[in-house]
C-alpha cells in the first residue's frame, strides 16, 4: 500500500445550521445524505454550466450546525473562496481556507482499516483508494500507523494517470470546460436526479441530447511525452490537445467525432511528433472513437 501527501491539493471548510441545504443548491452532486466516512465528487459551476472548480466533499465535524470539507485544487482554491463567500450573503455560514492546517494524502493499493484522522474512499473510481484529511506534518507518521509506504506525490499522478482520470488545469481548464468534456459525468460527479443547482440547466440539456462531442479520455505512446497543451492533429487537422502524462501514458482533450473521422480514415492521431493511440478505460460509457459499433 501507498500513500502521497497531495501538495496540489487544498481544505476548504464550511459550516453552520442548513449548511447541506444551502450547498446542495449549488453544487452538481447531492449531498443530501452524506455521512461521516462518505464523499462526493462533485463541481461548483456558472449559470453557464462550466466548471469554476471541481471537489471532493466530505461531511465535518461543527462546532455548530453541520460542517463539510472541500478537497480542492490549490490553484482554485482562492477562486472558491470568494464564490463562496459570495453566496453566503447574510453570511449564515463559515467559509474558511484550513490549508494551514490540514491537507490531503491518497492512499491506493490497499485499504486502510483504521485512521486517526477523516478517512474516505475516493468518490470518483475505487481503484484511486482512499483519501485522509489531516496535519500535512504527520504524513509520515499517519502512514507508518495504516502500514503504507510515503512515497512522492508524482507516484499518485502517474497512477491517476494510468487509469484517465482527469486532472484540472492540467487536463481541462477552468472555466472553459463543462462537467462531460471533464468525464464527471462518468465519475460520478454529477447527480442528474436532485434537482436544481447553478449551471444545471445546460448540463442537464447536454446530458439528455448527448451533445458532448468533447471529451479527456486516456491515450498511449512510445517516447518522450508531449508537453502539455500540445496541439493533437490528425491528417494535418486539429482535433485537441494533449495534457498530463507519465510513463507512456497520458490523457488527451479530444474532439470525438473528429477523432472518429481521422481513425476511420486511417489517420494517426499526433502530438509533436508523437503518435497518440486511444484506450478505452473501463468505467467509460460513451461512444469512443475506433471502437466498433454493434451490427
């Protein structure tokens, strides 16, 4: 079993009396009945349905009220925090950043019986393991105790790699994706049944037309990695980019049907050069280009 200390990634805390119904009004996944030792993925988006952030969340122990952990990345964390705090108008709840307390280590390869601090099984695929709230300075010690090796966040970026999870600001952009380019709609991160929360009109349209022609899904290749944001062409034309990677593997924002079109065609798919081959990951249940349709 493995264990890496995420420095990517930040605690964001909010807390107080209807703090559940409050954000379930605003985030894509119902946390309606979330409990201790539970998590959802789940993403805060514009009235135009596109991804501001996406987050793990996480129920909290309050001092008052009920109380959540946000997982998010670092880079959107401040951009949280003011969206947040913009929502809290008659500022009802506690918003408050808690990454000088507490961060966030993956653990894979096995699963941890006992933890001393929060502990919940990542809500997007099972085989990304478990995620542990807790002091970033008792990484090592809190790994010894569940019987992990603490191994350099760069070992969890390649296995989150080898399975095609996206990865913001690496993999999609905030901003300018929404939730099905970014696959959460595969990895559960988007709960079509509960109702209203900001942005859900469009990406509930896009879901019942299946109009996300735009999708990051996992690639291979021989060699050195195209860097990120390499243009993929195919033929000469454009049909995405390419984003992180490690150890032959890599994920790739792609325009499907073109992709469709070009493998058709007998076109490689390129990035700088490099050869790009499509691999389906198993929890994908989209039309994937290359793939045979049934007769």
């Amino acid at each position: 079993m493995k264990a890496s200390l995420l420095p990517d990634r930040s605690v964001v805390g909010f807390s107080g009396d209807g703090a559940r119904t409050f954000l379930n009004s605003l985030i894509t996944a119902d946390i309606a009945t979330l409990t201790a030792g539970e998590s959802c993925y789940s993403a805060l988006l514009t009235p135009q349905g596109k991804i501001i952030v996406d987050t793990i969340v996480s129920e909290a122990p309050a001092e008052t009220g009920e109380g959540f952990y946000f997982d998010v990345p670092k880079s959107q964390a401040n951009s949280f925090l003011g969206k947040m705090k913009a929502y809290n108008l008659r500022g009802k709840f506690n918003v408050e950043d808690l990454s000088g307390a507490l961060g966030i280590m993956a653990v894979w390869g096995g699963e941890v019986v006992t933890a001393r601090y929060p502990c919940h099984k990542d809500p997007r695929l099972a085989a990304l393991g478990q995620r542990i709230i807790l002091p970033p300075h008792l990484a090592a010690e809190t790994a010894a105790g569940i019987g992990a090796e603490l191994v350099p966040a760069e070992q969890f970026e390649a296995h989150r790699i080898a399975l095609g999870i996206p990865r913001g600001d690496l993999d999609f952009v905030y901003g300018d994706a929404f939730p099905h380019e970014a696959d959460m709609d595969q990895l559960h991160g988007v709960d079509f049944k509960k109702g209203c929360f900001v942005g859900q009109e469009v990406v509930q349209r896009m879901e019942r037309r299946s109009t996300a022609r735009t999708r990051v899904v996992p690639v291979t290749f021989d060699g050195a990695a195209p860097g990120v944001g390499t243009g993929v062409t195919a033929a000469e034309k454009p049909i995405g980019t390419i984003g992180s990677s490690a150890d032959g593997r890599g994920l790739a924002l792609l325009r499907l049907d073109r992709a469709q079109d070009a493998l058709a065609a007998g076109h490689p798919l390129k990035a700088g050069g490099v050869t790009l081959r499509l691999v389906k990951p198993d929890w994908a249940q989209f039309p994937f280009p290359g793939e045979r349709k049934p007769v």
